[in-house]
C-alpha cells in the first residue's frame, strides 16, 4: 500500500512539475491576507510579519520545510528539492536582494533598524525595465529558465545571489507604494518575486495586506491556508532572546542579471514572453455582499455546490455553451501533496436552468448537493478518476523526465482519443474553493494550461469572495466583465430559490 500511495502523490505532483509555462501564470495561485492595523508604520508591519513567519516556523518543523522548498528548472520535467536549514532569510526590495540573519528576528529592535535600512535608503542601481532581474529569468519558460540558471549558477556574484534566493529560510518581496493592490498582484512587480520559491510573502508599502504567492506542486490550497492562519496566529507572539545573540550583517545583492550573462537576443525574447503572457492574462476581484444564506444551510443545500452551479450557469449564458468544470479535493488520508480533481457538474446541473417551478428547482439543487457529496466522498477514498488516469501514464520507477516525455507521447497519441483521458488537459474552468480559514480575505486557484478560466474563493458569513484568472485563449472568448455580472446574478437568483 505503501508504494501505491507514493504514486498517488507523486503522479499528481509530477503533473504540475511537467508545466513548462512560466510559474506566475501558470502554477502560481494567491491567498491573501491582513496583518497588522491600517495606520500602522510600515516598518512595524513588516517586523511583525518577518517575526511571525519565524515563530511560525520554530513551532512547527512542517511549516519551516514549506517555507525552505523551491522548485528546480528542468529542461522535460522540474524537481522539488527543499534544503538544509540555513541561517537567514531573504527580502527582495528595490532591484536588490537582502540575506538577513534569522537572529534577528528575535531581536526586534535590530530587525527594525535593519528593515529602515532597506525600505528608506535608495539603491543607486535600481533602474526600474531598465534591465532583467533574477526574479524576471525565474518567471520565464521552465526549459528556458533551466538553461538559464545553469549558466548564472557558475558565475560568482549572480551564482551567489541565486543561491541565497534557494536556499533562505523564508523569502519577503517588499513591493513600492502606489503599485496595485496586493489582491490583484499575482502577476505585478514580477521583478521583485521568485516563482520557484513554494512560498513568496509579498508585502507592500503602504498597505496592511500580505500577499502570499503559492508553487502549486509543493502545495495544495489547504496546506497552504493553514500555513497562513498559522503566521498570523503568531503575529503578537513574543520573541525571546537567547543568552547569547550573534548578529552578523546584512548581505546585500544587486537583482539584476547584466545582459552579457544572457545575450541581448535572450534578454529580447524573456521580456517578450513576459510581455504576452500579461497581455493575455485578465484578473479580476468579486465580492458578492449582503446574502442571506441562512434559507440555504437550513435546507442543507452545499453552499460550495451553489457557487459552482454558478460559475457553471453564468459560463454557459455567457458564451451558449456548458463548461467542463472541475474542483480539486484535497486526500487527507494519504501522506504528502496528495490532490484529485472531480468534474462536479452532475445531471442535476443540467435540469437547473430547465425545472419550471421554485419547488423545482429547490429539488434539483437537493440533488445536486447530494451527487456533490458523493463526488468527493468518491474521491477521497482513492477512487476518484483523474488520479487513475495519471497513474496509468505514470512509471514509479522511472524519473521526472521520462515519465514527462511517456505522458507527452501518450497524450497525442494512445490515449489521445479517451475522453476521459483528454479531461486531464483540456478543461475549460478550475473552481477551487479556498477553505474555512478566517485569516484569509483572499483566495485565488490557477489556470494550468492557456485557454482556461480559474475561479477561487472563499464563503463567509453573508459573503462569496472569488478571484477570477482568465486566458484570453480561452474559446468560445469570454468577457471578464459580463462573466462576473452573471456570475453575482446566478448566485443571488439560486440564494433566492432556496428561500422561497
């Protein structure tokens, strides 16, 4: 049994390691949320965010190690590798790269003077587009990335910067005041992040909200989540100081990667993909507020089902045709990054739009909160399809890049005409519910292929918040604009169906 789950969990990771696409747009998803009060200085913000990831991390050895993960380039297939524990962590802030003492975060006084030094004095070198920085190279095609940092691993000063980047203990991107709100900055200030990172907590001057950018095959939504509640649990713990505290300095590295380390026609082509990747990426925010849900959790109806009948219904009014839908459902029993993923549309969907009467469609939606709980029941057991079908393609024993370039064949070729099987690369929407965590204000999934709609979120007391990610390839085209307005309609109508 012990093998059979090493390949459930590995199968399901080792199909997002074989993404190629840039990390940002394709395998990175946000949570968000808040730290500290609105009028509080920034400085005294972030001491008490970098504190709290530290104490987040010496309570619990599970956090420490998702903090340390990054995700290794490859030219066919990448590699999580999670390293020794090192004394420091990393800020990214300005064109420059910071390795920090982690001594200091039990020093508050010394790591506050520390951040003054790197939030108020200007890097001279800091030209903004100007040039490529590390964190641009880690955001392009993985193949192109791998040759890439292979090459800069070898040279002493940019080598070292990486380095410091892989292997910190955690990683904070301070980002400029006046860039967009850190809802939305998913795919902004792409040179002040590093995507291979499976955490990058991303802070922004001015603003008491915390972006928390996630590596998809190093983490599920969940895990995640949890991770997160777990920081700001320890926002107020105290710092203890050891009797004996050595304070070494900070090392500061420049960002940038000088052009003749890459070629003038590289550095043309990285910003172009980076360029037309942000064009054909649309992102919005959506709060649906003032709902009355109580008629719906009487009546038992999933309010998860309900958001996703939505997001299905508003989907086929806006382009006259259904989606193929799909949710990932967390294996708890299983060790590790254990996911599968449903198709929750049942027959019952279908009826919705169709049943002639209230008592109708109360019915309908009945049933489909019941074929819901049967789907992931299912799936939770280890019976769930998608999972299966990544094993039938995946060889235990083989390595990344062989089972990467096996899947590769056998998906245009043996298994190219099994619908079932094309349900594993041809989907229209991803629909991810972010939990029941109250820290979160924000949550948002990802589109793993181009021509996908993404839609996380989370459900509050009397509120839906959902973050939506769109690929322009996406056909039929859809309107962000005219998808959200159905979408709060279709929400609202069905709450009103359950109240009647």
């Amino acid at each position: 049994m012990g093998g059979y789950q090493s390949s459930y969990k590995d199968s399901t990771a080792h199909f997002y390691l074989t993404c190629r696409g840039g990390l940002p747009f394709y395998n990175n998803f946000p949570l968000v949320f808040s730290m500290g009060q609105e009028h509080e200085a920034d400085v005294e913000r972030f001491t008490r965010l970098i504190s709290a990831i530290h104490q987040a991390c010496l309570a619990s050895d599970d956090v420490a190690r998702a903090f340390r993960i990054w995700r290794s380039p490859r030219a066919f297939c990448d590699a999580l590798v999670c390293p020794d524990t090192y004394p420091y962590f990393a800020i990214l802030h300005a064109g420059a790269l910071f390795k920090v003492p982690v001594d200091a975060c039990l020093d508050l006084g010394h790591l506050r003077t520390i951040l003054i030094d790197i939030i108020f004095k200007p890097n001279p070198e800091d030209v903004h587009g100007a040039t490529l920085t590390l964190s641009e190279c880690a955001s392009y095609r993985r193949h192109g990335w791998s040759a890439i940092s292979v090459r800069l691993q070898a040279d002493p000063v940019a080598g070292e910067g990486l380095r410091v980047l892989r292997q910190c203990s955690f990683l904070l991107c301070i980002d400029p005041a006046g860039s967009n709100d850190s809802a939305s900055g998913r795919l902004v200030n792409l040179d002040n992040r590093f995507a291979d990172k499976a955490l990058q907590v991303c802070a922004r001057l001015g603003s008491n909200e915390v972006l928390v950018l996630c590596e998809h095959a190093s983490l599920t939504g969940a895990q995640a989540a949890s991770i997160v509640s777990t920081v700001q649990q320890n926002q107020n713990a105290p710092s203890q100081l050891p009797a004996v505290l050595i304070q070494e300095e900070v090392a500061r590295y420049d960002n940038a990667v000088a052009q003749a380390q890459l070629g003038r026609v590289k550095v043309a082509s990285i910003k172009s993909y980076l360029d037309n990747q942000l064009r054909s990426v649309e992102h919005r925010v959506l709060c649906i507020k003032d709902l009355d849900l109580s008629a719906v959790r009487r009546r038992r109806i999933s309010l998860d089902m309900l958001v996703q009948l939505a997001i299905y219904e508003a989907y086929r009014e806006t382009t006259g045709s259904p989606p193929t839908l799909f949710e990932p459902v967390a294996l708890d029993h299983l060790p590790g990054r254990a996911l599968d993923f449903i198709n929750p549309v049942s027959a019952a969907f279908k009826r919705y739009k169709s049943a002639a009467s209230s008592q109708q469609k109360v019915d309908v939606l009945v049933q489909a909160t019941q074929a819901h709980k049967r789907a992931i029941s299912h799936s939770k057991q280890g019976l769930g399809l998608l999972s299966h079908l990544l094993q039938i393609s995946y060889l235990r024993w083989a390595g990344g890049a062989t089972n990467a370039i096996v899947q590769r064949v056998m998906k245009y070729s043996v298994l190219a005409g099994l619908p079932a099987f094309r349900f594993i690369y041809d989907r229209t929407i991803m629909a991810s519910n972010g939990g029941s965590q109250n820290a979160l204000l924000q949550f948002g999934t990802l589109c793993h292929v181009p021509g996908m709609l993404g839609v996380g979120y989370l459900i509050k007391e009397d509120s839906v918040s959902l973050d939506l990610l769109l690929n322009s390839l996406l056909h039929p085209p859809v309107s962000l604009d005219r998808f959200s307005a159905c979408l709060a309609y279709q929400l609202k109508s069905s709450i009103a169906v359950a109240q009647s």
